[in-house]
C-alpha cells in the first residue's frame, strides 16, 4: 500500500530569523530593528563597512551577547540552547586557539569535544597550508593560525557556520581557495555557511545569497540573481543631462557623473527601462547601497519577515 505524504508537512525553519533584533551599547545602537531570514543551506555573505554591525550580528547568533531589542532563532532556536549550540560552528576574528598547545593537539581536542568531527577534512585544511602537525600555535603567522581555526570548524561538522571576517589575513589566492572549499563542504554536507567580510570584490562566484548591513540596519538581503534582477544600471550622455526618474518604472538609488556620461543604479518597479541599461555586478549593487544610506531597503521574498517590515 502506497502512502500518501502528509499535507501538514512542518516546514523546514529558517538556519537564521531575526525579528526586530537590536543591540545597545553605551556609545549608541550596533544594531538597530533588523529583521531578516536566512533560510537553510545556503551560502551567506554578510557585508558592509566596518563599524556597520556584522560582528554584533553574528555575535547575537553565535549566542555570545544578548539582545536589547527583538529575538534571533538557529533553526527555531534560541542561541544559547543546547540543541543551537550543537548544531553551530562559531569563528571569530580573534580565532581563539591555544598558543602552547600543537597543532595536532588542536585538532585532537576538536576530536574529543565534538561527537561529529571529521579528522580527515580537519587534516586536509591543515596539510594544504603546508603547516607541521607538530608545530605549536603560537609560532605560527597569521595566515597559518587561519587555517587551523577554519579546520577546527569544518572538522566539527555543524548544520551551521558563523565565520566573522575570518579571511582577513590570507593573502588572495588562499582566501579563494579557502572559500571554494567552504563552497564544496556546504554543498557535501547540505550546511549553511554564514561569512561576514567588507571584500566585496571577492563575493561574485561562491555566495548565493547576500545580507547587507549599514549603520546597524539590513539594507538588502536575498537571494543574489533576485537581487541583481531588481536592479539596473542606466548610463546617460553627461552633455544631455541626467536622466529624469519615472517612479513608474524605477528608483534611483545612486547617480555617478564621470567626464561624458552619467550611470545610475535603479530598482525595477516593473520592466527595464528601454536601451542604455544593463544589469549591475553583485559589487556595483552592494557600493551603491552602501553609498546611498538613505535608499529604501530591500528584501526579497525568502528573506522577508511579515509583510509590512519592508518596502519593496
């Protein structure tokens, strides 16, 4: 007998939703209303300036400080359950490794603190930077102490990855190679990779979805092809003047004016604005944003918590 699946199925919740969520310090508010969901599986860029509210962000997911407004979930969670806390890897800037102990200690206590690691992916990260097991942490340079930290987390195997601007020292070529690999366990192993970083030149190919964040609020997040097909970039004869917005069709979002012409970076209301106009890079749209605070944000529908958060 052939049975039938449930139309009540529990939909999959979202690896990250946050509503309303906020963050006061003294000197002012790191984080402020943000609202946003991130679902599952994906793979995440987090950016904006520094200063913009990325690390407090994550910091709120990864459950190390608490909200003064709102509420964050990992996959319906609280962050500092137990259910949460096992089910994420946690990588901070400060990568916080023991300088005494070796490197094949490191890994030997990941082994033991973590029921699911996975010694030989912690291995290959470590062995593809040339780096000696027998080595001790704090001889290491900056980049070397990297990858050990990132193979800490790729060893644990979790549902879930913060990895808070982790790529800073790497020099170019390791950064790419070290997110092709991110690339490939989350595409192995169905996780969702969460990586904050201000190298926007580097986000084109790996990440599929993109989280915004400007004066501690979301000013984009969703799906990037979604994005980038709300958006153009018009370019107009300087000596014709600019182009007049028609509300009708588009916003402006940012206006450029060079020695002989004139770009600017519209959202779509509804059909592309005739000739003299191609889509944006993922690096175009995300300086124009950043360049234009004042513009309205936007988030598509996968990324969008109720229906009166935000305009679109």
């Amino acid at each position: 007998m052939t049975v039938s699946p449930s139309v009540h199925q529990v939909p999959t919740p979202p690896a990250v939703e946050a509503r309303a969520l906020g963050k006061r310090y003294r000197r002012g508010w790191a984080l402020h209303a943000a609202s946003f969901r991130l679902p599952a599986g994906r793979m995440c860029a987090l950016v904006g300036p520094n200063g913009a509210g990325k690390t407090t962000l994550l910091s709120l997911a990864g459950g190390l400080i608490e909200p003064t407004t709102g509420t964050i979930r990992l996959s319906g969670e609280e962050p500092d359950s137990v259910r949460a806390r096992q089910s994420t890897a946690f990588l901070s800037q400060r990568k916080a490794l023991y300088p005494r102990f070796r490197v094949r200690e490191i890994l030997r206590m990941g082994q033991e603190l973590n029921p699911t690691w996975d010694q030989e992916t912690a291995e290959a990260v470590v062995e593809a930077g040339a780096i000696p097991m027998n080595a001790r942490v704090g001889t290491l340079s900056g980049g070397q102490s990297t990858r050990v930290a990132f193979a800490l987390a790729l060893g644990k195997r979790r549902p879930l990855m913060l990895l808070d601007e982790p790529m800073a020292d790497l020099d170019p070529l390791v950064r790419h190679q070290m997110t092709r690999l991110l690339k490939a366990e989350a595409v192995r192993h169905g996780c969702t990779v969460v990586m904050s970083s201000h190298l926007v030149s580097e986000l084109m190919n790996a990440w599929d979805y993109v989280v915004l964040v400007n004066n501690g609020t979301v000013r984009l997040a969703g799906e990037v092809d979604l994005l980038l097909a709300r958006h153009r970039l018009l370019t107009t004869s300087a000596t014709n003047g600019a182009r007049p917005p028609d509300p009708d069709l588009y916003e402006v979002i940012e206006t450029a004016a060079g020695d002989e012409q004139i770009t600017s970076l519209v959202r779509l209301h509804h059909t592309p604005p005739g000739s003299g106009h191609r889509a944006p890079t993922l690096e175009e749209l995300v300086l124009g944003y950043l360049r234009s605070p004042d513009a309205s944000p936007l988030l598509t529908a996968s990324a969008r918590i109720g229906t009166r958060e935000v305009r679109t």
